[in-house]
C-alpha cells in the first residue's frame, strides 16, 4: 500500500540502524507517548534491535487506558438510564469500572452499540428519535475533531436527542505532567503523529524550550520510528532540544488549521481525571456553552458510587512510566488478553497486551 | 485509538468522498479536510480524513533516507 509499504523498507531500515548504532554515545531514554507508537514498536521489535545505549519507555497515550473509572463508572451508570442508547468505539465496551464493564451491562439488557464513526453516532440519534443517544467522547487531538464535527452536524440537522459525554484529553499537558512529576529521567520524546496531524508542531516547542528536551513527531511504520529515533540520538549527542517532524508526509508544523478551529469552536479546555495521575488542568475538553444542549453532563444526573481501582493492577503506574507490566504480579497468569484485569491488558494499544502479544517482557 | 490509514480519494462529493481501504471503497467525510481532492491521498481516521499526505515530503523522505542507506552500506 501507498505510504505504508516503503516506509517497511528493511534497506531503510537497517540504513537508520546503522546511523543509530555509529552516533549514539550518551546513555538515554525516550518515551513514545502513543499507543499506536508503543504497538508498532513492540510489533517489530524495535526495542531489541537498539544498542543498549537507548532504552525506550511508553507513556499514557492510550485513551482507552487513561480514562478514569470514575469516567467508566458514570457511562455505565448512563447505560443504566431508561431510554438511554449509548454509542462508543470498540476498544471502550470492554474495560473494566469498579464493578462491571460496559460489555457486562450490555449483557444485562442495556443498549451499548458500538461504532467505528461519530457519523454513525448521529445517524443512530437520527433513526431513534424517541430515544436519548450518548456518545462516549474518548480519544485525543486526533479524535476530538471528528466528535466536535458530529456536534455540529446534530445541531444542523436539528437532532435534539444526541448527546456527548466529553472524556476527551489533551497530549501536551499530560506530556508536562510527566516531566513535572520529575519520576522518570527522559532524555528524548517521540511525539505522537496523528495528534500532531492536528495540533501541530507548535505546542511541543514550548515543551522542548521548557524542559531542554529533544522532541521528534513521528510516523507509525518501522522506518519512521527508527527516522525519529537517529534524529532524537542526533540531537542528544550535540547536546540539542528542539521540535523536529520526522512524519512529513502527514504532520505541518501549522498542523490541520480546520479540526482546530472545529475543535474550538464546540470544546473548550477543562480539568480532566487520567488514571494513575488524578485531576490534571485544562487537560480534557468539555463543551462550550453555546452546544450544552448536546452535553450528557448537563442533560443527565449521573450518580456514582465512589471508584475503586482493579486490586493488584499497577496500570496507573505504567502509564506514568514508572513502572513495566513484568512488575506487576498479575502479568500473564492472572491477567491475559483472554482474561484482562485492567485496561492496559483490555485495550490493543495498552502496554501490558503489547507486551503480552510481542514478549516485549522478555526484553524490556 | 489515535490509528489512521492512508486512502486514496476516487472521488468527491461535497463534504463526502469515495476512498479506497485495502481494495475496499468506504465513504468519509471530509469535514476536516475540504481542501481533498481526486487523486490525494487521505489520513483518514475513524470516518473522517484528518490530514491529506504530502506526497513531495513523503518523496523526499524517502530520497534522503535512500541515500542514507547507501552511504552507511559504502562506509560498512
Ligand atoms: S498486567 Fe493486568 S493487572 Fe497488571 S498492570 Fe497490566 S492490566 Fe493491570
């Protein structure tokens, strides 16, 4: 396939191996903030193929994984509302929440649909006017244009019966977190590519100037990890930190000037809860008050009881980086794709079912 | 979540195109990018194109890292 087969390259590969392998010098370790990053990598085992100078760890950029179980509380508790359908992606239905999971609900009676498309949201709201359609808003930059363009066509095509529960979280500051938290030494970050599609190369530079670190945005194929990878061991070994866009072909530094617009135009800026690192500000988005009419906040009294996590589960640890799925005495016995206890196991881009599917464990 | 694969455009209807997935057509919007044409390739993402590859960058990328390649396999 177009832009995907010659970014397979191992000619290519091997050539960027080689320049790693001659420059890096200085001991480091990068983050790969996405999940999509974490998959790719384990997929082809990267990290294996590095010299032992570069150790590369993942980060919270899972969306699945670092929703809260408060916020997966509440959406079941929504699916619990007469009259109410709620629609969401896939990887959402089976996380577990303090008691059950959306799947479970589903399995008592409760309307949960799954779909691949907001589009399809507003057209299940369309074709089911005397019910109450909520969408769960999960996912990054990347995701919540596609919700905010859904918000406005319901408002154009005046459908009164779609709602939105905004879970949605922001990369930037969630990134500062980690480097504030001060828990884990990072010396370089692969900046997530399809965030970036949106948002741009702009808001790493602060990032980059604030915190003295490299920050290089990357593809998702085996070549351009590896591109981005020389380019942060380039940068480490002249002792440099600033934003580079490894990604090219899909990533301007101005980013996709329309989503954001978009995207500001229906959200603003709100606190937001990620698991394993509590309340972070302005770190989600909720809907601005000219579209409350389609906030499931507002429209729905939401009563939960107090979250409780997983026992045993130290998913909030490994998305802060601070820790591996071999730590946790769960991994692989207890805990397996087939039987998952926690969300890092649950969703495909979570790092514990990474390692799992790839025997990242294995290697580190 | 954040995955999306490039699809080339067949054609365009408004705010709506026809792309090619893996040789299979599937309708997106184009709410995000208007400036899509025939013949582009889109990022697209849950249904929704997000971004239209540059395929100069995309060229250029792969010439440097060609390049790269062979130099590293004269030096080695
Ligand atoms: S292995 Fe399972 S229980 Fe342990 S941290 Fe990962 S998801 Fe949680």
């Amino acid at each position: 396939m177009r832009f995907i087969t010659e970014f397979r390259s191992s000619k290519l590969a091997s050539g960027l191996l080689s320049q790693i392998r001659l420059r890096s010098r200085t001991p480091a370790r990068l983050m790969e903030f996405c999940g999509g990053h974490t998959v790719a990598i384990f997929k082809h085992g990267i990290r294996q193929m590095l010299p032992s100078t570069l150790e590369m760890v993942s980060g919270p950029g899972c969306p699945v994984c670092v929703t809260a179980n408060a916020d997966i509380d509440r959406a079941i508790a929504l699916s619990q509302v007469p009259g109410v359908i709620i629609v969401t992606f896939g990887d959402m239905l089976k996380i577990p929440g303090s008691r059950s999971s959306l799947q479970e609900a589903k399995a008592g009676g409760a309307d949960v649909r799954m779909v691949y498309s907001t589009l399809d949201a507003v057209k299940i709201a369309s074709e089911n006017t005397d019910k109450s359609v909520v969408f769960l808003g999960i996912g990054f930059e990347t995701t919540a244009p596609t919700v905010a363009a859904s918000v406005i066509q319901a408002m154009q095509e005046g459908i009164d019966n779609y709602y939105v529960l905004s879970l949605h979280k922001l990369c930037p500051p969630v990134i500062r977190a980690i480097l504030d938290s001060g828990e884990v030494r990072l010396n370089g970050l692969v900046c997530p590519g399809h965030v970036s599609a949106i948002i741009g190369s702009y808001p790493w530079e602060v990032i980059a100037r604030e915190y003295h670190i490299p920050c290089v945005i990357s593809g998702f194929e085996p070549v351009d990890i590896l591109q981005c990878v020389s380019m942060l061991v380039d940068q480490i070994e002249r002792g440099e930190a600033k934003v580079e866009i490894a990604y090219r072909r899909g990533v301007r530094p101005e980013g996709n000037p329309e989503a954001i617009k978009l995207m500001e135009k229906v959200f603003e800026p709100a606190p937001a809860r990620w698991r394993g690192m509590g309340e972070l500000p302005a770190s989600g988005l909720k809907l601005r008050r000219e579209y409350r009419q389609f906030d499931a906040e507002l429209a729905f009294d939401i009563a939960t009881e107090p979250a409780q996590e997983p026992e045993g589960c130290i998913c909030g640890e490994i998305l802060r980086g601070t820790k591996v799925p071999r730590d946790c005495s769960l991994f692989a016995g207890i805990c397996t794709p087939e039987h998952p206890v926690g969300p890092c196991m649950v969703s495909s881009e979570g790092s514990c079912s990474a390692h799992y599917l790839y025997g990242g464990d294995l290697a580190g | 979540m954040c995955l999306a694969i490039p699809a080339l455009i067949k054609s365009v209807d408004g705010m709506e195109a026809e792309v090619e997935i893996g040789g299979i057509s599937r309708r997106i919007s184009l709410q995000l990018t208007p400036e899509a044409r025939v013949g582009d390739y889109a990022i697209v993402h849950t249904g929704y194109a997000i971004s239209i590859m540059d395929q100069k960058e995309a060229e250029e990328t792969l010439r440097i890292l060609d390049e790269m390649a062979h130099l590293v396999e004269e030096s080695g």
